[in-house]
C-alpha cells in the first residue's frame, strides 16, 4: 500500500494532500476557550462602584450649585480647544530634524528600516504610491550593540525594500566604530566621524514625525481635504479666543467657588506646578547620575515611605531648625509652606530619578540614539526630553495627579490652627463633608474642579504618546545597571563624584535619620522606650495585622479581577470602539480624586450598617486600584495583530497553556501590580479615614490620633511611623530591579 508522501524536519511531520480540498471556505474566529467574558464580571462589578457613585455626584452638583457645573464645563472645553488649537498652529519639530527641515520620508527616497516593539506599532509614514510594501520582519540590531531588544514589529517602507538591512547595519557600525570600550562604558560621546549623515539618516526613520509628511495616497483622505485644516491667521484668531473664554471660565469659577474655596484651588495650582518643576530637576539629577552605581538604593526608599510618615518626619524637623527662622506667624507660614514642598519632593524625586536613569541607560544602550543623544543638534536638555518622551510624560500624569490630590502630608504636616490658611482643595473637601450644617451636594460641587483638573491634565499629557513608539522597554534587566566608571579618571572627578553620591545618600535618608533620633530622644540620654512602648501596645499592632490582612486581600481581589479583563481587552478580536471606550473609563478613573465619588459610597456604607467593618473598606481599595491595574497589565500584553505574540496568548491553546504564556510575558507586570496595590493600600489614609471605623482602623488613623497631642506624642509617633514604613520600603526594595522597574516600563509606558 503506498502512503502519501510525507516531509520531516524539527521534529514535524508534514504529509501531502493526496486529492483537491473541495467545498467553500467557511468564516468565522477560533472558538473560544475557557469563562471568556463571564470571568470579566468581577472587574465589572468592581468599576460599577466607581462610575456609579461619580454619576452620582455629577447630579447632585448640577442640582445644587448650576453655576459651578457650568464654569467647569467651560473650562474643560476651554482647555480641550486651546490645546487642540496650539498643536495644530506650532511646527512639528522631530528629533534629529534641522528647523528648516522637513519632516517624514519623501516619496523616492532611499529604503530605511522603521523598528518598532512588541505591544506598539511603529507608526508607518504615508507613502506615494496606492499599494505599501508589505511589512517585512528584518534584524536591525547591529552585533555587539548589547541591547537585545528583537525586532518584532519591524517593517520596511518607502520605496525599495533592497538593501534595507545593510543601511541599518552601516549606520550602527559607524555609530559604535570609533568609540573606544572605556569611552563607552562611561557614556562618553562618540566621535563625529564622515559617516554622521548617515546616522542621521537612520535616526530620522526611526524617529517618524508626529504627523507625517502630507502626499496624497490614492483613495485616501489627507489632512489638505480636511475640514479641520484651516489658515495659520484664522488659527492665531480662534488660539486668541480660545485664550479668552478659557479665562472667562476660570474667573467664573472662582467667583462661583468664593474667596475661601478659590483660594484652596489656587494652592492645588501651585501644587501641580511645583510638580512640572520637580520633573525637570529629576531629569537633571538623572543625566548628571547616569554613570553612578547604586544610587537607586537611597533614591527609590522614599516611595515606599507613606505620606502620613514623611508629613510627621518633616514636621519634627520644623521642631528642631524652625526656630532659626523667626518665631512669627509669616515666618511660620512660610516654614511649614517650605515643609509640605521637602515632604513631597522627598517622596517623589527618587521615584522620577530612578525612571529617568533606566531610560538613559537604554538609549546608551542604543548606538543611534546613543549617536543622536550626544552628536545632535539643539540643547543636550531638548534632546534628552525628546528621547524620553514617553516616560517623561507618563511620569509627569503621575507627579502631577499625585500633586493635585495631595492630603496626608497636608492634614498630618501642618497645625490645625494653619491648615486653612495651607489646605489642599482635597483638606478643604473633606472638611466641606464633615460639616453636618452642609447639604451633601455642596462638597459634590466643590469636588467638580479638582476632577476637571486632573482630567485635563492627564488628557493632555497621554494625548501624544500613542504617536511615539516605545522602543525604551527593557527585554532583560541588565541594562538597567549602569556602568563602571573607567580608571583611568581624574582623582578629582572621582572625588567630585563621590561628594555627590554621598549628599544624595545623606538628603534621602536624613527625615528617616530624624524618625530615629525623634524616638530615642530622652532629657536623660538615648532610650529605647518609645520602641518598646510601641512594639508592646496591643492596639497598634493588631492595626498594623488589620492593615497587613486588608493589603493582602486587596492585592489578591485586584489581580484576579484584572487580570481577565486586560486579557480581553488586548485580544485582537475585541471590538475596537468598545476596546477604545473601556480604555477611556479606565484612564479616567485611574486618575480621578477619591473625592468624586467617596461621598455617595460613604452615604451608602452608613446606611446600610456597614460602616467600622472591613468589607467596605476592602471593596473600596479593591475599586480604587483596579483602573490602573487593568492598564499596567493590558499594555504589557499587547502585541501587533497578526504577530507570534498575538498567536501565542490568543490563538488555539488550552486555558492552562494561556496563563502559562501569560506569566511568562507579564510576568514583571503581575508582580509590579502585585507590590503597588500592596504598597498603596498599607500606606493609605485618606480612605481610610473615611470607610473605616472603630472595627476597621488602619495604623495611619491611629496614628493621626496619637498626632493631634504632636508635643507630648512626638517618641512615640516616630517609633510608630518607622515601625509602620518597614514593611513597604523592605518590599519596594526587594522587588524594584526585579518587577517594579521592568512592569511599569513595559506595562504603564504602551
């Protein structure tokens, strides 16, 4: 009997139909495996606990105060089109373009290799004929470059895919020919040699503009045929107009909010750009410490830090150097103003730094953009930002929400006789909710503002990065080390260096070294009471079991629930608008105040009993945290349609296999979710405060009683705060190189 014939090779076995294959193709997708969209409903649950009471609080906004509903509506739509109208009337300057430069490949040109990543796709320039090339998957990596980033996701465009690669490889080779191995251990930059318009070149294709260039493709729309595109001058007119209503809304408001309220929102003003400011000054820090070993170390302890405890470690050291600054009231408002800005950038500075300091260890890693960094043209700072785009503006939505919603170092920082002429629009809100003389809707529309703000702001800060490709994201932590620096340096560099590390060890941890000192202070001499004191009071410690056991079962609640949901919402098969529209809610809530919705779910937790109890609270958290979860995590699996990746996680494999593939790829980002969720829930406080009662209370809350007597409470409240800040900043530390940095670079950065 004869078989058909049959083919082998690694390891398959291929055999040849024998006959036609009859019958019509018959459409459809690959049948679906496992709960599908049944296991979402958690998430779903969850988020409803969210949209719901923040509908909630709308409401009672427009029904109580209409003025102030529509002042914020005119703001935001202010703010919306002056943006908008900003972006369209400025030039669009790319990286490595000169100012007269235009941007984006022109048709006939030269073939270059556009590289993109995993999860992103590159943006692909128009091109001059109707039909593109198809996308070729190519090796653009130059041997030796160290960087191991593969190159899924690569195509090649614009005319003639010959020679594609060689171009590449030329380019990278002339980057890294001419530097010599202790040069480029120290970040040097390399020599400028004949083949620098080449580099150019490459750098160009693998920066495409962020509009590119405008030729008609046949059968395709263009910007020219658009309705939007209108004349520079009648720009300038409705930029003009746009500036004008913007300040209308913006006086209407304050006049609406009143003097008391207003100026509250002024200060979150301040806040946020103190914020914007610190962002600069940890890019700086970043460059000048890129060559620095373990500098992270001192940096990432104060992220782990609560910021109830750096409020109380800033505020005992106002008791030790404030007099020097006067004893009067304006000296004293001006000290604790000096306080609350140390305290939060204590808190975030190390965070940024340790951000920043990845990404330019990875564009070093990168001979072209290594090239381009420290050979291109404008100022070194200009460069830098536009290298570091991405994680400079995903870390600028983070500061700047953060700055917005500060309250911890606020309430815990300042004496209750200043805090009204120092509060937050957060402090002024709550106070506005604990006045029983106050109807609920009056906080509700007070709340309406700070949500308009941060809305904005991460709208206009997450609006560009789609446009970018994220080539940064590390594959292996190795380049996240820095490198030794060579021995053949001068001595005084060395010392230079050393002086520097050192300040950065000492200013990072000084208000730890403050806790400490604080709480073995004693007339007689050093004493060890206050620890003992604290390690053996009962109520404490069963606060801090109660916090540990609510952390824990948050953290396990918010993996479970997001994981499903950002698995679906990364499938290729998911409808895109429905996608695009859960995507939205998520970013919204991700960032939005507590205060946008914690008064309607506070009502509800007190009608129904529940109040003092840990299910609301655990709830609570679990709701909060779930938005940003499910983004770190979907943006970690994302992969181009079509590619091995997308085959791999949502192709036909058994649900054991799935999740197998999943820790595999996401694994960092579970872990990063996993120890944010933690963190965050053990070091909160103004839920808390609250949810929770007399069965629920976390350690922060009975701290804060302990800090109302600062005077006569002030060994006991640093042993209690250095006891309570063990647990995060020992977790931030252990896992900061293995999931912290490697999830949130490949997770919140797509």
């Amino acid at each position: 009997m004869t078989h058909p014939p049959d083919f082998r090779a690694h390891g398959l076995r291929i055999e040849l139909a024998t006959r036609r294959i009859r019958g019509p193709l018959v459409s459809g997708r690959p049948p679906r495996r496992g709960l599908g969209w049944p296991a979402c409903l958690p998430a779903a649950a969850l988020l409803a606990l969210l949209v719901v009471p923040a509908g909630w609080t709308v409401i009672l906004a427009v029904r109580t105060r209409p003025d102030i509903a529509g002042w914020c509506l005119g703001v935001a739509v202010a703010a919306v089109a002056l943006v908008r109208l900003t972006r369209r009337l400025l030039p669009d300057r790319e990286p490595g373009s000169a100012p007269g430069q235009a941007t984006g490949p022109t048709p006939g040109s030269a073939s270059v290799t556009v590289r993109g990543h995993a999860g992103v796709s590159a943006p692909e320039p128009s091109q001059s004929s109707a039909q593109a090339p198809a996308p070729v998957p190519t090796s653009n990596r130059a041997p030796g470059s160290g960087n191991g980033h593969a190159a899924s996701g690569s195509a090649v465009v614009s005319g003639d895919t010959s020679g594609a690669d060689s171009a590449a490889d030329r380019a990278a080779n002339a980057a890294t020919g001419p530097v010599s191995d202790s040069a480029r251990a120290d970040g040097d930059p390399p020599q400028r040699d004949a083949r620098i318009p080449e580099l150019r070149a490459t750098f160009q294709a693998e920066h495409p503009p962020l509009r590119p260039d405008r030729t008609p493709v046949a059968g395709q729309r263009t910007h020219s045929d658009s309705r939007w595109e209108l004349p520079r001058p009648l720009l300038g007119v409705l930029l003009f107009i746009g500036a004008a209503m913007a300040a209308l809304s913006v006086w209407g408001l304050g006049r609406a909010l009143g003097p008391g309220s207003g100026w509250s929102y002024l200060r979150t003003l301040v806040w946020v750009v103190f914020a914007l400011v610190l962002l600069v000054g940890a890019l700086l820090l970043a460059w000048f410490s890129r060559s620095a070993r373990w500098l992270w170390l001192p940096l990432i302890v104060p992220f782990g830090v609560s910021a109830f405890v750096s409020g109380v470690a800033f505020r005992l050291s106002f008791q030790y150097i404030g007099p020097l600054w006067g004893t009067g009231v304006t000296a004293y408002r001006w000290w604790f103003v000096f306080l609350l800005g140390s305290a939060f950038l204590w808190t975030w500075l190390g965070f940024l730094t340790c951000l920043f300091r990845a990404g330019i260890a990875a564009i070093q890693a990168d001979p072209v953009r290594g090239w381009y960094l420290h050979n291109g043209e404008g100022w070194l700072l200009w460069r830098l930002f536009l290298l570091l785009r991405p994680i400079v503006l995903v870390a600028g939505l983070i500061v700047a929400v953060a700055a917005a919603r500060v309250f911890d170092v606020v309430l815990i920082g300042v004496p209750g006789a200043m805090q009204y002429q120092l509060d937050s629009a957060t402090v002024h809100w709550w106070r506005l909710v604990t006045d029983p003389d106050l109807p609920a809707g009056q906080a509700a529309a007070y709340s309406l503002p700070l949500a308009v703000l941060v809305g904005v702001l991460a709208w206009v800060l997450q609006t560009g990065l789609r446009r970018y490709p994220i080539w940064m994201l590390p594959t292996t932590i190795d380049h996240l080390y820095t490198r030794r620096s060579p021995r053949f340096q001068l001595s005084a560099v060395r010392l230079v260096r050393a002086i520097g590390i050192g300040a950065v060890w000492t200013l990072a941890l000084l208000p730890v070294a403050v806790l400490g000192y604080a709480a073995v202070r004693n007339p007689q001499g050093p004493a060890i009471a206050a620890f003992s004191g604290t390690w053996g009071d009962r109520a404490l410690m069963r606060s801090l079991l109660a916090t540990g056991l609510v952390a824990a079962l948050v953290t396990f609640v918010v993996i479970v629930a997001a994981a499903p949901l950002a698995y679906r919402l990364a499938a290729p098969r998911t409808a895109p608008v429905f996608a695009r529209a859960v995507v939205i809610v998520l970013v919204v809530f991700a960032v939005l105040p507590v205060q946008s919705y914690m008064g309607p779910l506070d009502a509800l937790i007190d009608d129904y009993g529940l109040s003092g109890t840990r299910i609301p609270l655990i709830l609570v958290h679990a709701a909060a945290g779930l938005p940003i979860a499910i983004l770190i995590l979907r943006g970690a699996i994302l992969a181009p349609p079509g590619s091995s990746a997308t085959d791999a996680l949502h192709g036909l494999a058994a649900p054991g296999a799935v999740a197998g593939r999943l820790l595999v790829s996401a694994g960092p980002s579970l872990g990063a979710v996993a120890v944010l969720e933690f963190v965050q829930v053990w070091n909160d406080f103004v839920i808390g405060l609250l949810v929770s009662g007399a069965g629920a209370s976390p350690w922060s809350l009975l701290l804060w009683g302990e800090a109302r007597q600062f005077g006569e409470n002030t060994a006991q409240l640093a042993a209690g705060s250095l006891l309570a800040a063990v647990v995060p900043v020992t977790l931030v530390l252990l896992t900061w190189r293995r999931w912290l940095l490697p999830g949130l670079t490949g997770g919140v950065l797509r």
